[in-house]
C-alpha cells in the first residue's frame, strides 16, 4: 500500500510503499487483545505482601486459660479473626507475568500496526529532527494534527529531538527497537520515519 511522506513542515516529501505483510493484515483483535494483557501483566511489580500470622508482631501468650472462661478455647492473638492479627491467605510477592511465545508476539505487533493502516491513523515523515525547541516543534506537530502520537525513528533518535519532544503532552518518542503494541493503541496518531519504516520491513522479513 502506499502512503504519502511529509516533512514536519507539513510539505509532501514522495511517496513511500507500506509492505501488506506488516500494515495490510486482516487484523485480529484477539491477538492484539493477548499482546496488551502479556504487557501490562509482566509490567506489574508484584511487591504486594500482607502479614500472616508468624509475622505479626503481637504476643504469643494464650489469651485466656483454657477451661472456666464459658468462652472460646483461644490461643494467641494472631489469629485472622482478631483485630491485629495476621491475614489469612494475604497476597505476597510473586510474578504476575504470563507467557507467550516470541513469534505469537511479533505477529501481535504486526496486526497492532495493520489496525492502525487500517483506521488511517499512520503518518509517515521523511526525518525527525528538530533544532531543539519545544515551542517550535509543538506548533510544527500542529501542522500535521499531532495532539496524541507515538513517534517511531530509526535505530538512534536524535537527542535534540527527543529533548523537545518529551516536554509535550501526550507525545512519545521511541527508538524503532522500543516499539510494542501498548505503546501504539494508547496514542491516536502512530508516526513512523521513513528509517522506522525501513527498520520494521527489514525485522519482519
């Protein structure tokens, strides 16, 4: 499929071909669906930890003796049902993070990039580069309608680039290694640089 290419000018810089095997896939919404839950699962830290009863820190007397109170036969305080006592079956630390084989993966960041061909939602530029400005590029983003984008450059961004972009909400600006399924449904606009372009065929190839 071809797309046009544009400079951050907003001018037409030619045409570039988008290869189908990458941007032009029926797109399966289950697979997408499974890439973003192995992401944000695995990105849990899972540092979660409630006492038990061997933790906490109260007496280990027995409460009362054993016979003539007319109550329970009790023995010490850090049992759940008391206040200060230990959780029964509290979460403690582990992984969250499932498994999902490699090639499952790449074919889910595939069908993430054909969704957005698909929605008209992919913009390519012929270089990101920037004399450092933030002001200067948010009014350049304005011209191409950029209010919510991932951009996507080749392998090295360029630091004054990525200096002025990172001060613009809603703007992220990732090294093509960097791109992943999350990360491109959770902004609006997906820009890719003709290097991104050209990275991602020879990655999928």
């Amino acid at each position: 499929m071809k797309a046009e290419v544009t400079n951050l000018d907003a001018s037409k810089a030619g045409d570039i071909d988008l290869v189908d095997e990458i941007f032009g896939l029926e797109v399966r919404n289950d697979l997408i669906h499974r890439m973003v839950r192995y992401q944000t699962l695995k990105r849990m830290a899972g540092t979660h930890h409630a006492q038990d009863r061997s933790e906490v820190a109260v007496t280990g007397k027995k409460m009362t003796k054993q016979k003539g109170t007319g109550g329970a036969r009790h023995g010490d305080k850090s049992a759940p049902q008391f206040r200060g006592g230990g959780k029964a079956f509290g979460p403690k630390p582990r992984s969250h993070a499932i498994e999902m084989p490699k090639k499952v993966r790449a074919l889910a960041l595939r069908h993430a990039l054909s969704s957005k061909a698909k929605a008209g939602e992919i913009v390519v530029i012929d270089k990101a580069t920037s004399e450092g400005k933030t002001g200067t590029l948010k009014a350049q983003f304005a011209k191409l309608s950029l209010d919510n984008a991932l951009i996507i450059d080749g392998a090295e961004l360029e630091p004054t680039f990525a200096r002025a972009a990172r001060n613009i909400p809603n703007i992220d600006v990732l090294p093509v290694q960097g791109i992943n399924v999350y990360d491109i449904l959770r902004r609006r606009k997906l820009v890719l640089t003709r290097a991104a372009v050209a990275a991602l065929e020879a990655r999928f190839k």
